[in-house]
C-alpha cells in the first residue's frame, strides 16, 4: 500500500515538475511523508541540547550523533544525519528564544547549511520556521549520493514566516538522496523535526520508475549534472 501511496504521488506531479525535479517529487505535507516511509520513519527533534529558553548557543560544525558541545553529548542528535556550514556557526537555539516554542537549529545568515545522509534516503522533510517578525523563502537544493554531488532537484519553500507555526518541506527520490542543502534569508530559517529514512523496503520505490522513466531519461539527456554549490 505505501508504494500504491508514492507512486500515486509521483504521477500526480506535473510535467514541468518532472522536468524541474528529475524522478523525484517534492511533498508539501508530513502526510505524504508519513505514508511514504511509515514505520521506518526517525525524527529528530532537537531538544536534547540543555540550554536556557531564551537562550542560543552557536558552535563549530559538523554536528552529528558523535558531536560534544559545551560538555555536552555525544547523542546530542540521532544517528543517520550530519549537518554541516561552509563558514561560520551552527546554532541551538533555547524554546523561547526570537518568539519560538521550541528548540531548533539554525545557521549563520548568508549561507548554506548541508544536510549529509549516512546513507542514501528514498524520502526526508524538515519544518522551518522564521525568527519572530521575519518572512522570507528558502532554496532547497537535493543531490544524488555519491562521488560528483550531482543535482538531481531544486525548489524554493512556500514563505517562512512563523516562529511558531513551521512551513514544512520535503522531497522523495526513488534513486536515493544523499545530500539537500538550504538557503538562508534574513530573519531565518531554523530547522525543527527532521524526519528520514535511509533503507528502502525490499523492491519498494522500484514501483515509482515506470511512469516517470521516459520523461527521466529525457530530462537527463538536457540537463547537465549540477555540483554542490
């Protein structure tokens, strides 16, 4: 039945979706997510990093499950995920903190934040949310796993603009995600409950290639590989 579920999805996408996206389709609601991925489903909340409510702590990246900051961890984070910056601090921010109502994850503004997979995930979503009195989009970037980074989709979120009330974002791939990268704008976004999965079901996602395969090789043959920005 979940494979029934995606593959309904991804033909409900439109042609310039596909062409835009490769084989992949974007999700707009954790329903879709949840009836892809089912019981495989991990989240990652980030509440374990004891910090004041109306505090934020930024520190050095990577951080994964094996990541200590301020003597604190390792566990900090689930195993299956790292999360990374080019330049400048990760950020945990306290429940309170900039209007939230929960603790989040944020990103020096003017950057990118990197999201690496250990293993290649079929489906993931993150919620994001704004500081108190910003708005703003967020690129979403997806790469395929593997040697190259290849782009394999892109997309900008619906507008952020909530510190409390997340937009959400996500992206199935039946060929695997390795990486997805996001933009940041002024005043956000800071991530909450990541959820992901990185095994596919015994022949699962396979069901997905059919009705996508000819506009997928189509689109391959136009489009050049992309490299992580």
């Amino acid at each position: 039945m979940r494979n029934l579920i995606l593959a309904s999805l991804f033909l409900a996408t439109s042609t310039s979706d596909v062409w835009a996206n490769s084989a992949g389709s974007r999700l707009t609601t954790r329903a879709q997510l949840e009836a892809i991925l089912g019981s495989t489903a991990v989240t990652e909340d980030f509440e374990s990093y004891a910090i004041s409510p109306n505090a934020f702590d930024g520190f050095s990246s990577p951080l994964d499950s094996t990541t200590a900051i301020r003597g604190q961890g390792p566990g900090l984070v689930i195993p299956g995920f790292r999360v990374r910056t080019e330049v400048g601090e990760l950020q945990w921010y306290g429940t309170t903190v900039f209007g939230g109502n929960s603790k989040r994850l944020s990103f020096s503004s003017g950057q990118y934040m990197f999201v690496h997979f250990t293993r290649p995930v079929t489906a993931f979503g993150v919620d994001l949310l704004s500081l108190e009195g910003y708005s703003g989009r967020a690129l979403i970037e997806l790469f395929a796993p593997g040697p190259g980074d290849k782009l394999i989709g892109s997309f900008d979120s619906e507008v952020v603009n909530n510190a409390q009330t997340p937009t959400f974002v996500g992206y199935a791939e039946p060929a695997g995600i390795g990486i997805f990268t996001i933009s940041t704008f002024v005043g956000g976004p800071t991530l909450d409950n990541l959820t992901f999965q990185g095994v596919p079901e015994p022949g699962g996602m396979a069901l997905v290639l059919t009705p996508v395969a000819g506009l997928s090789m189509a689109f391959r043959r136009k489009r050049s590989a992309g490299v992580r920005p």
